[in-house]
C-alpha cells in the first residue's frame, strides 16, 4: 500500500506547485494545505504541525509515511515512495 | 499591472545590479504573478515562496527582492525562489541545487504570534 502523502504548501509558491505537478505525474495521490490560504487558529494550528516535521518553517514541506522532505527534491520523493 | 510588464520594468533595473531573471521564462512570469498577487491581498510584494503574515513590519525582511538574496544567490546562484539568479546560473556554468532556507523561522514564528 502507498504511504500517505501530505504536502504543506503555500498556494504561490512554484515549488511547491512543481513538486505537486511531479506527484501528480507519478499518479500518486496526496493530501494537500494551502497554509497561505488558512487563518486564525487553523493556521497556527497547521504552523506547529509543520514546525513539528521542519523546524524551518520552509515550503513546500512533504511527509511520505514517515520520511519529511523539505524542499522540492525529486530524488528524495522516489526514494521516499520506493520508486528510486 | 501584469507580470510582463512588471518583467519589463525590473529586468534592466536588475540587471544593473547583477541579478538576472532565471531563463526559465515560464516560472519567472509565475512568480512574478504571484508577487502581484501578493501586493493585493498583502498590500506589499511579500515572498511567494515565504507564509507571510500580513503585518508589513514584521514581513520586511521577506519582501521582494528579499534580503537573503544577495547571499542566496552568492552561495547557490539563485534566490530562494530562484526567481533572481547569476549569470552562472542561467549559462549553467553552476549546478542548480535547491536553496535551503535562510530565514531565521524565529521571525516567522514571531510575526504568526507563534513565538
């Protein structure tokens, strides 16, 4: 079974857009938060879980079953996924 | 204003000052409209790639071009976006690696009340 996939993004970020255009491309399915498009306490809620994975704060921030990768880094999703 | 001719109007400017839009025309447009879009809702043209607050003050430091560019683009050939790049980068004389954060995440805990 495929790992679950989890993508914090921000919805103008092109990274984030590529590495969700590269998962798609891979016909995995993921879920994705826009964190840009969140507010209040939903958005700090969300702030923490991301803190919690990447104390960095940066984005895109994607969690495959328990690997974090942070960054748009192609060879780390493969490897994540099992592909590589 | 649209993201060509807001293009146009930084490319020499940027240039002058040896930082290059990355040939990767596509992306740059895209950025360039998400900075616009940014201004709208913002106000200001806070980093596309960065959570911005929303409070100018405490955006300052992410507004583009943002402060970490200069050493971004020293160090990697591009900013964080890669948005900006050197010439090296854009003639592929360097590798294109992915630009790890620089941003201190105290500032955007700081400006999310989160600190």
């Amino acid at each position: 079974m495929a790992p679950h996939i989890k993508v914090y993004a921000l919805s103008t970020c092109i990274h984030c857009k590529k590495a969700k255009e590269f998962l798609t491309g891979q016909d995995l399915t993921y879920e994705c938060v826009h964190v840009d498009q969140l507010t209040g306490d939903e958005r700090k809620a969300i702030v923490e879980e991301v803190k919690k994975v990447n104390p960095r704060l940066s984005f895109p921030t994607i969690v495959i079953g328990d690997t974090v990768i942070v960054g748009f880094q192609k060879d780390d999703i493969l490897k994540a996924i099992g592909a590589a | 204003m649209n993201a060509e001719a807001l293009y146009e109007q930084l490319k020499k400017f940027q240039e002058s000052k040896g930082y290059f839009f990355n040939k990767d025309k596509d992306m740059v447009l895209a950025l360039l409209e998400s900075l616009l879009f940014n201004k709208d809702r913002y106000g200001y043209m806070a980093c596309p790639c960065r959570l911005a607050s929303g409070d100018y003050e405490e955006d300052k430091d992410m507004l583009c071009p943002c402060v970490y560019r200069e050493e971004d683009v020293k160090e990697f050939g591009a900013c964080f976006c890669g948005l900006y790049v050197s010439k090296e980068w854009n003639d592929e004389t360097i590798p294109h690696q992915t630009v790890p954060e620089r941003r201190p995440p105290e500032k955007a805990l700081a400006a999310l009340g989160l600190l």
